[in-house]
C-alpha cells in the first residue's frame, strides 16, 4: 500500500477523485455559509488534521523560503478557493469545472517561460482535444454563460497555475511534503481572516452543527484539503508542475461519473463523447515532451522496490 501511494500517477488520479465532488460539496454548503466561511472551516479542519498526525517540525525556514510558502498560501489557499467559492455562487458548477479546468495550459506557458521547461505541439493538440472534451461533458445540452461568475473562474485558474509553480519550488527544497504543506496552510488562513471580516462573514453553530453541513465541511476539510494537497504536492515534487497539470483535465470526467453513481444524473452519447476526447487529449498532451504513462509507471515502480 505505501508502495502504491509512491507512484506519483496514483496520488495524481486520487487527488482528482475527491476535488471532483468538491464543487457539488462546495454549492451545496453556500446555501448556509459564506464563501470566506467555507474557505476558512475546510482549513481549519485541514490545518488540524496534518497537525494531529505529524507535529510542526523544527525545520528552519530562510526568509526567501517563508515568501515562498507565504505566496504558495496565498495563491492557492487563500485565493484560488476564494475565487471559486465565489464563482459557484454567480455560475453553475459546470461553468466552474470546465474553466478551472483549462489552468493545465496556464501552468504549461508559465513553465515554458519562467523554467524554459520545452512544450512540444503534442501539448497544445492535446490541451485542445481535451478542452473540447471538457466543453461537451460540461455543457451538452445547457449551454450558458454568466460574464462575473465565469471571469472569477478565470481568475481561480490563474492563480492556481502561480501555486503550482511555487510549489514547484518549493519541493527542490527536499522537505517533508506534509510540513511544507502546514505551512503553506497556516499562511493560508491568516491571509483568509482578513477576508472573513471585510465579507462580513459569520457562523451559526446550529448551521454548523447540521450533520450535512458538517459531512460536507469534513469531506473539504479532511479530504479535499489535508490528504489532497499532501497528495498533489508530492506529486508536482515527482512529475513537475506540467506533468502534474494535466490531470486536471480529468475532473470535469470524474465529476460526470460521480454526479451519475451518487445524484443518478443520466450520461448522455455527447457526454460519452466528451469523455472520450478529454481522455486521448490527456494521452496525447503526454506525448513525447515525456516518457508515457505505462513507462513512468514501470520507472516508479522500479524505484519503490529499491527503496
């Protein structure tokens, strides 16, 4: 078991497992909280939960190093949630999944431009079947757009393509991801309380209390928060931020597949077929820019028998 948490590909596609249901989650808790409220409850419980099973190590960050954290908490703590939290909140969660969805292309012209990591045309042909992909998964038959809601989505995109770089660089450090992640938490919430008061934000402890609110509150904060940044973090460490990138493409699939199994949404041909499409965009943007997946695979597991 801890051999398969190793492979990189594994805590990739686990990691896109639980942020897929996060927009169901997340809309459905806006109904009793604020955007800021959510943000700063899921942290909270995130912060808590990789406190209790690995205590502040002693490690002693440089000042250059707690900018880095400090900008990695803002970015994609603080922000990036932010943003999409209110975003959900002026536009329907598809609108949401396929825009956040196309920060894999962000994050690739960022490499390319700030660690001159080479982008093939595999990259760009497959960001483009796959977008497509999206685009039919998502609005097949309820095509709509909201200009705010949509820009704030935009917005998120970005700044979840600046955290990835960050953490990026934060990983050649050669720290524990779990307390790299803390901290990157811990600046996280700082910067989201002074948001929780300039929105006016409050809690009601019998809103709170709810046992749906409270399932969904520890499913973002347990789930989607401490184990999935632990995960995603490791994996930008072994695959780098392009690599890493390109499972993003398949949240919008794996929410279609959720939202069928869990709410008994039907899964129409031009679903099938945006599925399809988004899958061999992820294929073909892999290319050969880098080894292929079964490759990769057969490397990390070579690597995990000599560990």
């Amino acid at each position: 078991m801890n051999h398969l948490f190793k492979n990189p590909h594994v805590t990739a596609l686990i990691t896109v497992f639980f942020w897929s249901t996060t927009f169901i989650a997340t809309k459905l808790l806006l109904i009793d909280f604020s955007p800021t409220a959510i943000l700063f409850l899921r942290f909270i419980i995130g912060l808590v939960a990789l406190s209790v099973l690995s205590k502040f190590s002693r490690i002693h960050y440089h000042f250059r190093q707690h900018l880095y954290l400090m900008a990695a908490g803002i970015s994609g703590v603080c922000f990036y949630f932010f943003l999409e939290n209110i975003a959900l909140s002026y536009t329907s969660t598809s609108n949401v999944a396929v825009i956040v969805s196309i920060s894999p292309l962000f994050i690739g012209l960022a490499s390319a431009l700030i660690y001159r990591t080479k982008l093939k045309g595999t990259f760009f042909i497959g960001f483009l079947l796959s977008f497509c992909g999206i685009f039919l998964i998502s609005f097949a038959g309820n095509l709509s757009f909201h200009p705010f809601g949509d820009f704030l989505a935009i917005a998120a995109a970005l700044m979840w393509m600046v955290y990835s770089l960050l953490v990026k660089k934060i990983a050649s450090w050669g720290h524990s991801v779990i307390d790299t992640t803390k901290m990157i938490f811990l600046y996280g919430i700082l910067f989201i309380m002074p948001l929780f008061f300039l929105t006016k934000s409050s809690l009601s402890l019998d809103k709170l209390l709810q046992t749906d609110n409270l399932l969904y509150l520890l499913f973002l904060g347990l789930g989607a928060s401490a184990l999935c940044f632990v995960l995603w973090n490791y994996t930008v460490e072994q695959l780098g931020a392009v690599m890493a990138g390109l499972y993003i493409y398949l949240v919008p699939v794996t929410t279609l597949f959720a939202s069928f199994l869990i709410l008994g949404e039907g899964i129409s041909l031009v679903k099938l077929l945006g599925v399809t499409l988004t899958l061999f965009g992820l294929f073909v943007s892999e290319g050969k820019s880098s080894l292929p997946i079964r490759a990769r695979l057969k490397k990390t597991k070579l690597k995990n028998q000599d560990e």
